[in-house]
C-alpha cells in the first residue's frame, strides 16, 4: 500500500505540470536559464550517420552564448579526430586536421562533409549560438514524467527534409539529448553530458586557430 501511495504521489506530483505546460512556457524556461549562463562546457556524445554508415559521436562544446562565440573539438568520428570548428556569429571556421587548413566562410554556408544531415545547424543549437532564432519556430511535440522532473521534447523544422528533435528537463530547463530526424528515418542520436556552467573561458581561448594552419577564405 505504501508503494502504490507512494506512486500514485509521483504521478500526481508530475503529471498536472506536464500537461499544463505549453511550447511558449517551455521555451520561456528555457531562454530564462540562459540568462546566468556567462559560459558553459558540455559534451555530447551518440551516434550519427557519417560517410554512409552509422558511427559513434563524442565531441566538446565550450561557449560563450553572450558573444555568438562557440568551439567544438572533435573527437570521433575517427576521421574527424582533433577537426574543430569555431562559430563566431555569423562565421564558421572549419578546421581539418589532415591538411592543417582552416576555411572560413559564412555560416549559412558551412558544411561539415560526411554527415547525413547539416551538422552546422547542429552545433548552433547545442552551443547556444543561435538559440532564441532556433526556438522561435518550435514546436512542442510531447512530453514524459521522468523520476521528479518533466522531459519536453521540442520539434524545430531546419531545412526541407530536416528537424531537430530536442529534449529538455524541467529540473535544469537544459538540453537532455537531441535528434535528427530527416526523410528515411533518424540521422543522430546524441546525448549532453558533464555540464560545466561559467566556467572560466575566454574568447581568446575559444578563437585560437592550431599553430601553422593555412587559413582559406570562401565567400
């Protein structure tokens, strides 16, 4: 009795706040806990489609939201091992170890070759570059008690073909994983763990190009 009391608690305790939330008050949480974020470090691990097979996913994020600053540092897939790429607003940097050579070029132009589906458009959500612009048109898809907190899952169509499916908790109102799903099926799983909020990071740091790199400008 005392189990099924115990249960019936949780349920209880949780399900009015799912059902009342909205994608407005889902996003609102969301953009509010960004508010204190200076910078963050995270790690995002998973699988994704990559050079026409699926592969493992783990790489490091560290941002500066307040500046559009964002780095991510590679390390698997295999051939993208020690690859980074910097978001600077509206600029990527892409840097591939291979040929030490780094192209810079607009955003909205940078693709990452061999994935599946836009990883640019990936590492603006998870680094928080492009997060008002990417929640503007989200959508809230469903949501699930989970222990004492609440997983939202939020739909944001990117591009023909293409949404990102992202998952958050009501405990930190951070990203849990996320999704990419795309005609045929799913292209990446990936998952966000060992969150470092403001730590100490400088833009410096995050810009810094590999020693002897050949920078190569597209328009």
């Amino acid at each position: 009795m005392r189990r099924a009391a115990s249960l019936l608690l949780l349920v209880w305790s949780v399900s009015p706040l799912a059902a009342a939330m909205s994608a407005e008050q889902v996003i609102t949480h969301v953009l509010a806990q960004q508010t204190g974020v200076r910078s963050f470090q995270v790690r995002v691990v998973g699988t994704a489609d990559f050079a026409g097979s699926r592969h493992r996913v783990d790489l490091k994020i560290s941002a500066i939201p307040g500046q559009q600053l964002a780095r991510v540092v590679f390390d698997a897939p295999s051939a993208l091992a020690d690859n980074l790429m910097i978001v600077s607003g509206q600029t990527a940097y892409t840097y591939l170890y291979l040929t030490n050579q780094v192209t810079v070029q607009p955003l909205a132009k940078t693709q990452l070759g061999g994935f599946g589906f836009n990883f640019t458009q990936v590492a603006q959500l998870a680094s928080g570059t492009s997060l008002h612009q990417f929640l503007h048109s989200a959508t809230l898809l469903s949501s699930q008690a989970s222990g004492r907190s609440v997983l939202y899952q939020l739909g944001i169509p990117v591009a023909a073909g293409q949404r990102l499916e992202l998952w958050v908790s009501s405990a930190t109102w951070r990203p849990v994983s996320l999704q990419v799903a795309v005609k045929g099926g799913v292209a990446a799983q990936l998952r966000f763990e060992s969150w470092k909020i403001n730590p100490q990071l400088s833009a410096a740091a995050l810009k810094a190009l590999p020693a002897g790199a050949q920078v190569v400008h597209q328009p």
